[in-house]
C-alpha cells in the first residue's frame, strides 16, 4: 500500500478493527498495535479477508514507555494515530480504578511523548459518558462537562483535558476527540464485531446472545423513568458509520485550512431510541422473539441522552448513514457468524 500510514492503537478491537477496515478502504496505510488484552490476533485474518489487505500489525502495550519510543523512533513515516487502546467496562473500572488509570493513562502519555518531535495528527477515542445526565437534549460539544460517574468516564475527561494542554503548547500535534455514543452492530460481512468477554453488560450483544440461546431472559433495567415508555434512551450508532467518521476526522486534519490544535465532536446519529424501542427493532429486524422481563434500574443509569451530532455534519462532512435496522441485523449476522465460526 501506497497511502498514510496511521497507526491504530486497539486496532483489533471491536471499534479499532471497523476503523482499519474503513481507512484501508479510504486509501490508507493503517498499522495496528494491540496487546490482545481484550480481542483476537484471528481479527487480523478477517480484516485480510475483508479488504483484500493485511495490515501491519504489532504486538505489545503501549504501556511500556521504551517499547512505545523506539517504535515511533522504528517508523518515521507515522503521520496520525487513532488512538483506541483502552479499557472500557464502568463496572470493572470501579473495582479496579488504578488499573483504569494505568491502562488509558500510560500509554497515551507514552504516545504524545513518542510523537513530540514531528507533526501528528492524532485521534482520541471519548465519551458522551462525560456529558453525564445532560440538561438541554440533543447535547451539544458546549454542554459542560459533568462529574464523572465512573473512573472509566473519569479517564475520558481528564484524557481530553490533557490533550488540549499538551496540543495547545505544542507546534506539531492537532488533537480531534471523538465522543461517540453508543456503538453497536458489525460489518456487513460479518466478518468482525463485537467480542465481549463473559456475561454482556451492554444491551446489544446481550440481545444477540439472549437470541442464540447463550443467554436467558433479557432484563429491561427499569420501566419507570421519565421517557415515552419508561425505559432509558440513548443514541446507537452503527459501528461502520463510526469507523467512517475517524477517516473524516483524519482527513479533516489533513486539510490546511484547519487550524484549530483541539477539537471535540459528538459523533451519534442525533436521535434516540429507548431499550423497548431497540428490543423492538431487533425482533422487527431479524425475525426473532426475544424474552424479556421488566428488572429495577440499573444504578448510575442516564435517564436519556442523545447527541447533537451537526458539528461532526458541518466541519467533518460526516453523518450517520445507517439505522437502527441495520444496526440489529449486522449485530444478529455476526453472532450467528461467530457461534459458526468461534475466534
Ligand atoms: C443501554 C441501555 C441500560 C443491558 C455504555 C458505556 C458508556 C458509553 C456508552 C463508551 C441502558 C439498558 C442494558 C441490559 C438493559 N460508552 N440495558 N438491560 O449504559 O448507555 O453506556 O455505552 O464510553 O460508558 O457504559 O450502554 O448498552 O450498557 O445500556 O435494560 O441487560 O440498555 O439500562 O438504558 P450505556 P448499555
């Protein structure tokens, strides 16, 4: 390949992955570093099998500061990294905070040190988690950033807050923060996705394991808030229309008219949907009956959030394409794909 090279760091991750694949698309060059902490070496094979090329691949963490220097030092011809790398569950975060701030700290220091001494475009995976329980919905990048709920939305925050510092003083780094809301479904091929590790905290997947038979009943975490039918809202987006909207935040680097060192984008769909509504659409979807009983909330649970996404629309030419449709067919093809097909 001829392209950029970006590094992705997570890249064979459950986002990570769909990213390589829409840059390799896109034209170009993307280079991965994952530790497998949390995801298959086999994602490098169906990435292959997806766009006909295999992506270089590197395995070590970022943790380690001499690893991650003498690697940039290895490869000069890095120009932008999509950041990814990262722990993510806000259960396990609570009970093991350090580890959280070890693992989404270090190597991100460990990055922008690496970097210092040429020009980077870099692209941070955040959250709507830091916007909290939002006042004014949609929520837009202005609505203050609230009191983080967990240590993982805590690693977020302060993670956004170093990097406008260090791109603000630095000649050669432009910074685009990401704050995505919630990703679900797979590629199309079925080829990639979502690979939780035991019993699934997120709806989505517990929708598609509940589907297969792997899992029993669905709780619904509660029928009683103040929404058209009690269950909670949030704004899914399809993890493809995500994966796209990093290759406009790369390009949207690339162009020279950009001046701004920092900047923040909600990247969601712009409209909501309530745990029923997404029970709903799958079973309307796929065909298949889901089980599912009315539980008590979930406790730390947003009543309902949904992003402004017109930011990402207007200065990065990126808009979520596909719906909630999609979103659960992908999702059902990929769990029926990897009962076939386990990596
Ligand atoms: C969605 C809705 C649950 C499971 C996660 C991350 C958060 C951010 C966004 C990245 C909620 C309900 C769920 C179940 C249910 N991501 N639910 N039964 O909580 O919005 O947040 O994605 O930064 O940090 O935690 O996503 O998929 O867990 O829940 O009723 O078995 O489904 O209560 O309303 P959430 P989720």
């Amino acid at each position: 390949m001829s392209g950029r090279k970006i590094l992705v760091t997570g890249g064979t991750g459950y986002i990570g992955s769909h990213t390589v694949v829409e840059l390799v698309n896109a034209g170009y060059d993307p280079v991965i570093i994952d530790n497998l902490s949390n995801s298959s070496p086999k994602i490098i094979d169906q990435i292959e099998k997806i766009t006909g090329t295999r992506p270089e691949f590197y395995n070590f963490d970022l943790c380690d500061e001499k690893l991650t220097l003498e690697f940039l030092e290895e490869h000069r011809d890095i120009s932008g990294i999509i950041h990814f790398a990262a722990f993510k569950s806000v259960g396990e975060s609570e009970r093991e905070p350090l580890k959280y701030y070890k693992n989404n700290f270090y190597p991100l220091i460990n990055l922008l040190d690496a970097c210092s001494d040429r020009k980077m475009d870099l692209v941070f995976s955040s959250s709507c988690t830091v916007y909290g329980e939002p006042d004014i919905l949609p929520v837009n990048e202005l609505a203050p950033v609230k009191k983080a709920e967990s240590t993982y939305g805590n690693t977020k925050q302060i993670a956004e807050e170093i990097l406008e510092e260090v791109s603000g003083v630095s000649e050669n780094l432009k910074v685009i923060a990401l704050r995505y809301f919630n990703p679900v479904g797979a590629h199309s091929s079925a080829l990639i996705g979502e690979l939780p590790i035991g019993v699934p905290q997120n709806l989505v997947p517990f929708i598609t394991q509940a589907a297969i038979g792997k899992r029993g009943n669905i709780i619904v975490f509660g029928d009683d808030y103040n929404t058209s039918d009690g269950t909670c809202v949030r704004d899914y987006i399809h993890v493809v229309d995500l994966a796209k909207a990093h290759v406009a935040a790369i390009k949207q680097m690339e162009n020279i008219q950009t001046v701004k060192k920092f900047d923040i984008y909600n990247i969601g769909t712009g409209r909501g949907n309530s745990v029923l509504e997404v029970i709903h659409a799958f079973e309307s979807a796929t065909g298949q009956k889901l089980n599912y009983t009315i539980g008590k909330r979930r406790a730390g649970d947003i009543e309902k959030i949904y992003g402004d996404v017109n930011k990402a629309e207007k200065e990065l030419f990126w808009k979520a394409e596909l719906g909630i449709e999609d979103m659960m067919s992908s999702a059902w093809e990929w769990e029926k794909y990897i009962k076939q097909n386990p990596l």
